[in-house]
C-alpha cells in the first residue's frame, strides 16, 4: 500500500523564549541582566517533526494554534522545514502557546509554560484518512495534550489496524501524577521513547533498568535516553547501549526530540535495534551544538556518518 507519508505527528505547537546567564528572579522589582534571549519556534512535537523531515521522512503536522504572531511563526518554520502544515489548525479563540527556559551558567534549566494552544489538539479535528496514509504515527508531550488524552488510545488502535507504527513520547508530567490515561495508551503503542526520569516515574520503580524490563513488557519497542550516559533499549530478545559521541554542548534544548526523531527515522529505513539507537544518539548529540533545538539538526548523511563511527567503536 502507497502511502502519502512517512510520518504524521500530533504534538502541540508553541514558541520558545530562551534566556541565558544568570536567569534566577529576585522578586520585589529587582531587574537582571541577562547574557542571551533568543526567540525561537519550540514545542517538543515540532522539535521532533523537523528532525524527521531533516533526516528524509515525508512529514505532516497536525496540531492548534492561535491566530497570532506566535501561530504565524509556528507555520512558517513548519513550511520551510517541507513539513505538510495543511492539518494545522487555526483557532481565533485561543492564543499559541509560549515557554520561557531559564538557562542557567551550569546548564540547568527550568522552564515556564503557558499552555495556551498547546492543550487544544482534540481528537475529532484528527481526519481518519490521515491515520491511514502514514506508515508513522507519533504523539508527543502527552502529559500537556489534555483534551487529545481521552482518545488517545482510540487513535492509535485506528492506526495500528491500517497498518501503521505508533510511537510515543510523554516529556514531563507538570502535575507529576505520571498517568491521565497513560497506561491505556501504552497499550496501543509500537515504540515508546522517555528519558530515565520519566520512564522511572511511569514505572515507579527506582532503576532504569528495572523501568525497561517493565514498560518492555507493554510496549513491543522501548528506549530510553540517559543524557550524557547515552541511551539503551530493548525489543523483544533484542538489547541495545549506546554511549554518545564526544560533543561539546551549547544548548541541550529538544536534544531528546532530536534523539526521538533519529530513532524513528532508523526503523523508517529498516535499521536494526542497536543502528537505530545509534542514529538516535547521534542526532540528539548533533542537535546540542547550537541555540534552539532545530538549528543544528543534522541530515542524514550527517548523522549517519557519526552512528557508523558509533557503532564501531563500541
């Protein structure tokens, strides 16, 4: 069966506002100086979707944003990106999304979120035609997708049955309950992607280790990403580790998207579990060497390039 593309992404859409330097408040009036402030198109889902289309996946978006300076940047970038943006929509009733990240010197970050757009996906705005002209079908920031959360699993088991791949990532839980419906989700999922934190949290258990073996006996396809301890993975008997390549960061924003993205990407061309952990890492690794998190995303000879010399010297 053709299908018209390789991935559909359902994510939210919001601008980020990256400040740098000393960026703790101190209240009463007081005003700082920071080093940096950048404007730039963010959301995890799009961070995500770009780093797919870079790497040669056919990508389409769906997703809400406002009728607004901020909703008009989002399409833009979209576009120039040769993302479809012909399912996002376009509500005048709400207003898009905005997260400020708050950089410290160390490489800490916090951020604040105004949802906005952000939890106005819903479901019946989703065509069912779409879910079966993908071979692809992800979801990502579920814990901030709030009125997509109830049909989640519904979407995803229309999708499975056409013959598409689901896959997942949660980002952080602000409320940190770690469910909203999570667990039936995961039951309609094909590759689940968090980081340690939140597999653990998911799971509630202490270890990585212990959060893998456990979502792995739920989700046919799981990896986890470490951060500077690289990544690991499990599919079925199949186990994969990769440590990531020597790369000074200068902004860590999006790398797990990034990361997320090159997995994917690996198993769209037929790559084996640990390859495809590899690509990952290497492209979460590429995206850190500039401000935002789509600016250094690498294409795919790139990217390739560094999982082969991954891949061996492990």
């Amino acid at each position: 069966m053709t299908r018209s593309y390789d991935l559909v992404v359902l994510g939210e859409l919001n601008v980020d506002l990256i400040l740098t330097g000393d960026t703790t408040p101190v209240w009463g009036q007081h005003e700082k100086l920071v080093d940096d402030a950048q404007l730039i198109p963010g959301g995890s889902s799009m961070i995500f979707a770009c780093g797919a289309a870079r790497l040669g996946l056919r990508t389409a978006y769906v997703g809400v944003i406002g009728e607004d300076v901020f909703g008009r940047l989002m399409r833009d970038h979209l576009e120039a990106m040769g993302i479809d943006i012909q399912h996002v929509i376009v509500d005048p009733h709400v207003r898009t999304g905005v997260t400020v990240h708050l950089t410290a010197p160390d490489g800490d970050r916090a951020m604040l979120t105004y949802l906005g757009s952000i939890a106005a996906l819903r479901a019946e705005q989703i065509a069912p035609d779409l879910l079966r002209s993908t071979r692809f079908l992800h979801a990502g920031c579920y814990f901030l997708q709030h009125a997509l959360q109830p049909d989640l699993p519904g979407l995803f088991r229309a999708a499975r049955a056409a013959g598409a791949t689901t896959t997942l990532d949660t980002n952080w839980d602000p409320e940190e309950r770690w469910d909203s419906g999570l667990q039936a989700v995961l039951t309609e999922t094909d590759v689940f992607l968090p980081n340690a934190a939140e597999a653990r949290h998911i799971t509630g258990v202490a270890s990585t280790e212990q959060a893998l073996l456990r979502l792995a006996d739920v989700v046919p396809t799981v990896a986890i990403k470490c951060g500077a301890d690289g990544a690991i993975a499990l599919r079925g008997p199949e186990r994969a580790i990769q440590y990531p390549p020597r790369i000074s960061p200068l902004d860590t924003t999006g790398a797990g998207d990034s990361f997320d993205a090159g997995f994917v990407a690996g198993l769209a061309r037929g790559l084996s579990l640990r390859e495809s952990l590899a690509l990952a890492t290497a492209c979460g690794s590429l995206s850190t060497r500039a401000m935002g998190g789509t600016a250094a995303q690498p294409a795919w000879d790139e990217a390739w390039n560094v999982a082969n010399t991954l891949l061996r010297t492990r």
